[in-house]
C-alpha cells in the first residue's frame, strides 16, 4: 500500500477565510496547535469546526481523569491501528499517570494484567464497545458504579470521538513525525 499522505496540510495562501477561521481557532483553543487531523478536516471547515469542539470537550472538560481518558483513547487507537494517534497519546497516557505496561499490553492487543478498578472498568467498557459494538451488563455496571451516568456518556463519547479521528488518520493517511516509526504492530 502506498504510504503517502492522501491530503497534506493547506498552504496559508490558500486558505478560505472560513477555513483561516477555523485553523485560528483550534490553533488557539487548549490544544495550542493544529495536528494531527485537523489539517485533513479543514477540508470540510465546518465540520471541523463542529469536531473539535466535540474534541476539546472530550479532551480537555470531560468528567474523567486525564488517566482514564487518555486509557479509552489507547484503547481506541489500538482498535483502528491508528499509528499517530497512538503515538501522539501514549506520551499524554503517561505524563497522566497511567503505567507504562498497561499501554504496552495494549499495544499488543492484550488486556493488561495489573489494572487499578477504575482502569480495569474503562479497558473492559471500551474493549466491549469497540469488539462487539455492545456492551455487556457486567462491564455497563462497573463504569457505572465508577464514574456515573455522565462518566458513561462521556467514556462513550470518548471512544465516538477518537474513533472519528483514527478513521481521518488513516484514510488520509496522515504520516508520523519525521524520523518516528509507526508504534503499532499488526495484530495477527
């Protein structure tokens, strides 16, 4: 497969002023910069628009610790085979708290042996999600217990959001850093 991006980011010139909008204001937002998908996006400003606001809620508001969010966001990466976004997300795991082996049984597709409950709770729910688009009583009520209704939602929308994101990086084909190789192995 030809590994060459599908969309390469916009040269300023020729921005619309729409798109010149948008690019400033996620620029500007908590993210502090435009990568990743966002240059893809702005193909569509307004649905861009749209998402990263979804995203900065997801991120940087939502009702769960960075930890566990960043966890869900692993999980996801890890589903799609998403190469940046693992990458760009196991440094944020990290500096979050999460333990270094947790990420890398993830990475190998493995459930990670030594999990805290609440870890163990948001691996299991968003495994379920994404394996079998359902998820089962027993993993339902463990996030529930653990982090509410709202934690639910927002676990949900974690996993919707990156899941929006994996598939912009992969069908764009977005290249890793220069000088960094995918992070991700195939799963057999």
């Amino acid at each position: 497969m030809n590994a060459s991006p599908r969309l390469p980011p916009i040269l300023e010139s020729e921005l619309s002023e729409v798109q010149r909008r948008v690019r400033a204001g996620i620029a500007a937002g908590p993210r502090g910069g435009v990568r990743g998908p966002f240059d893809a996006l702005l193909r569509s400003p307004e649905f861009a628009d749209r998402l990263q606001r979804v995203g900065a809620y997801v991120r940087f508001e939502s009702s769960l610790p960075a930890r566990l969010s960043e966890l869900a966001i692993l999980v996801t990466a890890r589903h799609w085979g998403a190469q940046y976004e693992w990458y760009a997300h196991r440094k944020l795991a990290e500096k979050a708290g999460l333990a270094p082996p947790i990420a890398d049984a993830i990475a190998e597709g493995r459930r990670p042996a030594a999990l805290q409950e609440d870890e163990a709770a948001v691996v299991d729910f968003c495994r379920e999600l994404h394996e079998t688009k359902q998820v089962s009583d027993a993993a339902w009520s463990a996030a529930l217990e653990r982090f509410g209704e709202r934690g639910v939602i927002d676990l949900i929308g974690t996993c919707g959001y990156y899941t929006a994101v994996s598939m912009v990086l992969n069908a764009t084909r977005h290249p890793m850093p220069e000088g960094v190789a995918p992070p991700l192995a195939p799963l057999s």
